[in-house]
C-alpha cells in the first residue's frame, strides 16, 4: 500500500507543479530576474616599497567603470581590490587564489594585477592600465550581443577560427540549425496550448542569431579571455567554439566545438534556453555571466513582466505574441487553470485519505 500511496503522491505533486511552474523561457526569465557574477581586479604591491592607490588616469577610469546604473546597482559587474604582499591574503581570498599569487610572485615584481572570473579561475596576470579597461568592459561583439539580449532574442557567440575553411564549416552548421530550430520551436509552442486549433495557433517565430569574435582582433582579446576560462574543459585551440548565451550576459559551460557541433546539439539548445524556466535551471546548467559594462537595470525596466511561478501565461508557450484573432479563447484561462488546481487537489486529498485510513481489524 506504501508502493501505492507514493505513486499517488508523485501524479498529484506532479500535476500540482505543472499548474504553477514558470511558463516562461528561459531566455525571457533569465534577462529579467537572474543577477550578474563578478569579477575581480586584484592589484599586488607591496606596501614596504610604495602604497596601493591607483594612479590618477587608472582611477579615474575605474570611477568610469562602476558608475551606478538606474536600479542603483554598479554598471559593471568588476571589482578592483589592492592587496598588499605583507597582509593575510590566504585568510582573505582562499587557499586558490593564494597558491597563485604566491607562483606568480616568482616571475613577477610587484605592483601587477591579477583578473579573477567567478570561479575565482585567473583569466590574467601583468601589467593593466587605464588603457585596457575600456575593453575589458565592453567591446564590438559584445555590444551586438547586449543589444539581442536586451532585445529578448536567442544568442549564440562564436570564436571563429583562423583557419577560413573551418568558420565556413561552422557558419553553415549554425545557419541551418538556427533555421531548423525556429521551426521545431514554433511546433512545440503550439503543442503546449491546447485550447487553440491549428488555425488560431499563429504565433510569431522567435529572433536566433549568432554573433562573431575574430580571435585576431585585438579589441575582442579580454572578451575572449572570459569565454576561454569559463571551463577548465575549454581549450585554448584554433578550433571554431559556439557557446549559448542568456541573461544579462550568462554564457554556459557547455561549449559546442569539433564533434559536439552538429545541428542536434544547437537545436537541443534552442528548445532548452525557449523551454520554461525554473529555480534550478542556473544550477542545473554551469555557466558565468561575461563582463558588461552596461546599464541593465534600464534594459529589465522596459521589458514586460514575466511569470516567476505566482502566475501562470497562458496567451502562448512562454507569453509568446498571438494574432489577435486567437486571444479571446484565452479570456478565461485563468479560470481554467483555477478550476483544474481544484480539482487535482480534491482528488489528491480524498486519494491519500482513503489510503493513509486505518483498514478495521
């Protein structure tokens, strides 16, 4: 009976989370609710020899960098700390960060800095000036990746190769499988909303692109840098790299390269980031947010909001746009899905008390 009465209670914790999962993208959900990951400029010096301020142009940028954006936070996601060679940096940064600093100070004389990403994985050591950070910040591909994002679009990046043959292999890969995948996504909206013939399932395609990074252009070096060190797995190669990118700039450890780049790897990964969000996506799937100098609290504040599991879209998989003719059949939506969560959770109820009853001797 115990066998029996489990079943019973997965079916309706089941049907219970599908009435009140988030139907919103991942792609959606992600721009509008996750945070950003930091990074972290580590200034090494020594402070018997000379102190750790920056110099008035490297200051004055740093200032430029962290301005506060419209919902009160920094506009990039980097933060600037001077350590001094003379203070408790294992107690202060971790036993990692402490191994590598103590290599470094072999090769290298303070000051230098260090640039850790999120995982607290090095992405750089030397010199850094006022002259790198504009780059660090931001660069060309990353302002045509920022604004598809902002415009709720599916991303992918691309590190090209030096070898042309093998950009062009790339390329077709991901235009045929960008095309294949808009169509496949279009069939799995319209499965989702039963209340709607064929004729009224007209729903609009959604927007997929991929953007480029020469690796041989000099502005996309720090950009590059980050994708690279996302992974331990990631190789630093001449191979073409296709990684998918959501949020405000989250870009996951998952990088499609050599045999994982194939039209069944991209299209899995359009109907994943198109598929509904939930609170365990961003754990689920490993990844780090990239470094952009950007107001995104101003980008979040324009867009619509979305559903984070206290209510339930139903005007299409996702708040997906529907012509017109097919929104009066989700007029009483809402009803439905209330009525139906009654239902299951009277028969839910009645079920498990007619099990758990005590049977008479």
């Amino acid at each position: 009976m115990r066998s029996r009465h489990l079943i019973l209670s997965f079916i309706f914790l089941f049907f219970t989370f599908e009435l009140f999962a988030c139907k919103t993208p991942v792609y959606k959900y992600a721009l509008k609710k996750w945070g950003r990951d930091v990074y972290d400029i580590v200034k090494i010096y020594d402070s018997k020899k000379s102190n750790g301020r920056l110099n008035p142009k490297m200051e004055k940028a740093v200032l430029d960098m962290v301005k506060i954006s419209s919902n009160g936070t920094s506009l990039t996601n980097v933060r600037l700390w001077p350590v001094d060679i003379n203070g408790d940096i294992k107690k202060r940064f971790g036993d990692e960060v402490y191994k590598y600093y103590k290599n470094q100070l072999e090769y290298q004389k303070p000051p230098f800095y260090i640039i850790f990403n999120p995982k607290r994985k090095p992405i750089y050591c030397g010199e850094f000036s006022e002259k790198d950070i504009p780059n660090l910040m931001l660069s060309p591909a990353r302002e045509k990746l920022i604004n598809a994002l902002a415009t709720q679009k599916v991303v992918f990046m691309l590190i090209a190769s030096s070898n042309a043959e093998k950009n062009e292999a790339a390329k077709k890969i991901l235009d045929e499988s960008i095309k294949e995948g808009i169509k496949e996504e279009l069939i799995v909206r319209k499965r989702r909303v039963k209340d709607l013939n064929d004729e009224e399932k007209k729903f609009k395609p959604l927007e997929i692109i991929y953007v480029t990074i020469d690796p041989n252009d000099d502005k996309e070096e720090w950009f590059k840098r980050q994708l690279i060190g996302i992974s331990d797995e990631i190789k630093d190669d001449d191979e073409p790299k296709v990684f998918g990118v959501v949020g405000k700039g989250y870009v996951f450890e998952k990088c499609l390269t050599k045999e994982t780049l194939t039209n069944k790897d991209i299209i899995d990964h359009i109907i994943f980031l198109t598929g509904p969000c939930s609170c365990t996506v961003k754990k689920d799937n490993k990844g780090m947010d990239i470094i952009t100098g950007w107001d995104w609290g101003k980008t979040v504040d324009l867009l619509p909001d979305v559903d984070d599991g206290e209510e339930t879209k139903i005007a299409g998989f996702g708040g997906e746009e529907i012509e017109e003719e097919s929104n009066k059949k989700n007029e009483n939506g809402y009803l439905k899905i209330v009525l139906s969560l009654i239902i299951v959770i009277g028969v839910g109820v009645l079920l498990m008390n007619k099990l758990l009853k005590p049977k008479d001797k």
